[in-house]
C-alpha cells in the first residue's frame, strides 16, 4: 500500500469517517472493489478524485432492488457506472454456455453476485433509485455493446446498449479523457443532455438532433437480418475508430439514432505515468478478508501495466474498439518507480510477474505516419509482410 493512500469510501460510516455528507459521484462496478490500476473501476475512481470530487463505490449492489444504489446516499452530480472487468456474461458462462462454477472477481470466488448484463442491469436500477440523476455507462462491457451487436449467448443481434440501458451516455474505450470532461461539465451545471461532443462517447437522439456530418451504417432492423449488411456496418465502426481520421457515425436503433463521436486521443506517455501514480492502494477492499479475499489480484498484484492499445488489427481481436491501434506506453522512469513500489508491497517474493500489456511486446506506435495521418486504411495490416 501506498504511504498515506486509503480506499474510496463504500459504506456510510466510510464517508461520515471523511466528513462528507455526501458525494459527487457514486461509481458502480460489477467487480468487488480492487484498487488496483489494472481494474477499470479503480482507474475511474482515482481519475475523479484526482479531479477534486468526492467518489464513493458501490460494489457488486443486490441486482434485484434500486434500494441498494441508495446505499451511500444521493450524489450531488450523477453516477458512473461499469459492468466490471470482464464483461458479465463471459464471467457467468464458459463457450459452451455452461454455468460458471467461480466468479474470480467476486469476494471467495463466489458465483452470481453480479447479474446477466450488468452494465444495463445496474443503469436501470441507478435510473430506477434516482430518475432526474445522469447516468454515465463505460468499461468494457458498455464499450462493446455500443453499436448493435451480435450476442452470443442469446444468438441473435441485440440494439446498441445505450438503447436498451436507458443510459445518459455511453463512454468507450480507455475513458480518462472523457470521465474528466464529463465530470466537469456536470458539476459547472450543465444538462447530460446537452453534452453531445464529448470525443469518445455516444448518446441516443431522434433524427431530427443528428449532427450535420456523420457517416452512416446499417441500422439493427438491417443487420439483425443480414450477415452480409452486418459485416459492412462493422467494417465501418472499425475504420471510424482512429483518432486522427475517424468521424461521427451513426446507427438507427429500435426507436432512434444511435450517434458516436469519434474516439477521444489516447493518453499521452506523460498522462499515462500520472495515472499510475495515482495513490491505488493496490489491494482489495478489506472487508473482503474474511470472504477470503478477490482472487482476481493474484495474477496482476506483481505486475507492471506498460502499454495500451494495438495496431495487429487482427479480425478475431476486440482490442481496437475498445483500445484503439494506436500503441502508448510508460516512460522508463515510470515503469521503474513502480517496480521499486512493488517490492514494498506486503507478500513481495522476490520477482516481478510481468512488464506488458494487452499486446505482448509492442512498445511504440506502428510507424510516424500513424500518429499525424491515422491508421492506414483499405485493409493494410500493420503486421505483413
């Protein structure tokens, strides 16, 4: 742990403990609560408190009443909410749709504290808990489920999640950026509703409010009954994904439009190695003790987080809707300091685990080109020859 560093209240007598009356921000997981920088929650938690805000967390809240989101009272701006690390329904089911045993993210490993599709679960009941209240949805599972989709488990295509959650926004991808214009906008008083040009978000409207210029795909009546309309359209939303080159796009959804600003810049490599030293206590929430702890820590606590994003493009890859072909990574320094920080940490035995990213070994962006002209379009791949 950190010097001085402590976890975001959970409980009422956590913030009463701070002084706080009440928060700013409530912050929704599907996960138990891990302040770890290599959980997404965490990352948010820390990004708004480093804003200023006061954050609490609502970890892993009865699925079944809106009465549980009121548990750290009402907050002052909104909540932001996440399905967790791993999207729910790949936490719950194997490949061969088999009931999963252990939850790992769940305190003891305990199956079913989360629901199917919790991103839209818990939007809903926030919706439910506080209706004049936004509700701004990210993480992963959000962040792929943002256009319609083909879901698995139900084989059928479903409509984009900001339709079917109710959501006020939806942020996608690596959400530094937009978490913290967000926030800000929020708190200056502004209306979700008019926050319509936050890059790295999307939002629900009628067709009358899209913007003047936008590139269209196939809408879900389309592509929920062709393979082919349903390639096209995701062959589209992949090219629009380059910070430097993509632009809106637009899907029709059952009842309106879904609109996708394009994709917020990446995290420079000095922005990255402040997130890193953000004060993550790098533990699981100590009430967790007696339940026998988060087993999900256990891979990632001796680890170092070096790099986002991939520019392989490769087509079974879900890496460049959510992080983007645009590799960044630490300064040495950074990497470093953290690796000095880790042998501290209580249960050090000795070794790192590992230095890396979602990408093996890929340090630096594919080429100079890419960063002023975007990803090369028309299919070429970054890795052939």
């Amino acid at each position: 742990m950190r010097q001085g560093a402590e976890f975001l209240p959970v409980t009422r007598q956590e913030m009463l403990a701070r002084g706080w009356e009440q928060l700013d921000f409530v912050l929704v997981t599907g996960d138990a609560y891990v302040d770890h920088p290599s959980f997404g929650p965490a990352i948010i938690g820390r990004v708004l408190e480093a804003e200023g805000y006061k954050v609490g967390v609502i970890s892993q809240p009865d699925f079944t009443t809106c009465e549980s989101f009121k548990a750290l009272g009402r907050p002052r701006f909104g909540f932001f909410i996440g399905g967790g690390n791993v999207d729910s329904m790949v936490a719950h089911y194997s490949v061969a749709k088999v009931r999963r045993a252990v939850d790992e993210y769940t305190p003891g490993g305990v199956a079913g504290k989360r629901p199917d599709r919790s991103a839209t679960v818990y939007t809903r009941l926030a919706k439910q808990a506080y209706p004049d209240l936004p509700v701004i949805l990210g993480g992963l599972e959000a962040s792929l489920r943002r256009f319609a989709h083909y879901d698995y488990w139900l084989d059928t295509v479903l409509p984009s999640i900001a339709e079917d959650s109710g959501a006020d926004l939806i942020s996608f991808g690596m959400s530094e950026h937009q978490t913290a214009e967000i926030a800000r906008r929020l708190a200056a008083g502004e209306r979700a509703e008019s926050i319509r040009d936050v890059a790295g978000t999307c939002y629900m409207t009628d067709f009358s409010c899209l913007p003047a210029k936008y590139v269209e795909c196939a809408g879900f009546a389309k592509v929920s009954a062709d393979k082919t309309a349903y390639a096209r359209a995701c062959r589209i939303q992949m090219d629009e994904q380059d910070p430097v080159t993509g632009q809106i796009v637009v899907q029709k959804q059952k009842t309106g439009y879904l609109v996708q600003n394009p994709p917020a810049k990446p995290l420079t490599r000095r922005e990255l190695d402040a997130v890193a030293a953000l004060p993550f206590t790098r533990r699981y929430h100590p009430s967790y003790e007696a339940l026998g702890g988060v087993p999900a820590i256990e891979e990632v606590e001796f680890s170092i987080i070096h790099n986002r994003g991939c520019y392989g493009g490769c087509n079974f890859c879900a890496i460049t809707l959510h992080q983007g072909r645009r590799v960044t990574s630490r300064s040495v320094d950074s990497v470093v300091q953290e690796g000095e920080l880790l042998t501290k940490q209580p249960g050090f035995k000795g070794y790192i685990h590992d230095v890396g990213g979602p990408t093996a070994n890929f340090r630096l962006p594919s080429c100079g080109r890419q960063m002023t002209k975007g990803i090369c379009q028309g299919g070429k791949k970054c890795l052939a020859p």
